[in-house]
C-alpha cells in the first residue's frame, strides 16, 4: 500500500468543484468517490499536480486556472453543421455530448449549444473551459495500481476488479474533473475532476 500519491498509484478523493462564484458544479458527495490513477491524465492536470505528494486523510482546497484545466476557451470551437451529420435517430437537445471524428482521425467531444430544425451549432470547447476550477478535496485511499491498469491508463473500479472491453480507439472525454476522460468503452465511469 502506497504511503503518498505518486505516478501509477490508484487514488480515490472524495471532492467538491465550484466555480468563482461559489456554485456547485459536480461533487461526489453523496456518491461514489472518485477513483483515478496517478500521472496518467484522468483528472485535470493542475488538480493531479496539487495532489501528488499527498497522503490518506488530507484534505485541501485547490484553485485550478483554465491552463491547468479545461484550457482557455476558443471561439473557433464554435461550429455550425448541417442536421444530416448527425445520425438519424440521435437525440439531440441543448448539452447533448457526442464523440466526432475528425478529418485526421482525432476523435473529440462535441456540445449541443443551440439547434433549429436545419442546423446545429456544436461546441468543442469543454463547458467548463475558460473557468478556474475550486477543488474540495479529501484523499480516501491509495493503492498500487495493477499492471493491467497501467496498460489501460485508468482504474477498473476502486478495488482494481472492475471489468470491461476496449476497443482499438483513444478518443478522450474532458470533464470537470480531469482536462480529459478517457473513453476506452469501459464498462464503470471514470471521469476527470
């Protein structure tokens, strides 16, 4: 069992995010804690930092500018397309999030900001970019990361038994916990705060 958090060592945080102005924008409070693995970019760079070195039982308030988050906002990430790139029998509505591939073979997360019945305007901005970031936190636990978790780059679960299938793809998912999330087709959630 690790004594700090260090690079491939499995942690689980209990944390709350709010923005500036003090509203809430995700928590685990009240449900599962969040489980990551260290040094591998499941949480955003600037929260990850803060909280290598740090042991079982500590807590502590981290402020996470929009560089060491989700990134300044761009307005070139504001795109409008056609209702027939999207398939058929998506549903789509305002914050709708969906994976597209791009002209190089990236795949990136795209937000529904606004539609009508011929267009949709997409966001490739996370929603929380250009915000900094108040961290909550609480470390829970550490354990040594399997080695099957360190080929995958994330957690099975928060006791390392979770499982699920990949795929030959790498697309990553931001949120707010993390600059990105990483898809995998897993079958838990794993999310970046």
């Amino acid at each position: 069992m690790p004594d700090i958090i260090a690079a491939n060592v499995v942690v689980t945080i209990e944390y709350t995010l709010t923005n500036n102005e003090g509203e809430v924008l995700d928590s685990s409070v009240g449900d599962e804690p969040l489980t990551y693995l260290q040094g591998h970019g499941n949480i955003v760079p600037g929260l990850e930092n803060a909280l290598a070195g740090k042991r079982v039982g500590e807590s502590l308030k981290v402020s996470v500018s929009p560089e060491e988050g989700y990134g300044v906002r761009d307005p070139a990430g504001v795109r409008a397309l056609p209702r027939n790139a999207f398939p058929a029998d998506a549903e789509l509505a305002i914050g709708s999030q969906f994976m597209a591939e791009l002209e190089d073979d990236e795949v990136v997360p795209l937000w529904v900001v606004e539609l009508d019945d011929e267009t949709i305007h997409v966001d490739m901005n996370h929603p929380l970019a250009g915000e900094t970031l108040n961290f909550q936190v609480e470390i829970v636990e550490l354990r040594d990361a399997s080695a099957e978790e360190l080929s995958h780059g994330h957690p099975h679960g928060r006791d390392g038994h979770g499982h699920h299938g990949h795929d030959d793809h790498d697309g990553h998912d931001h949120d707010a916990h993390g600059e990105h999330d990483d898809h995998h087709d897993c079958d838990h959630d794993h999310h970046k705060h």
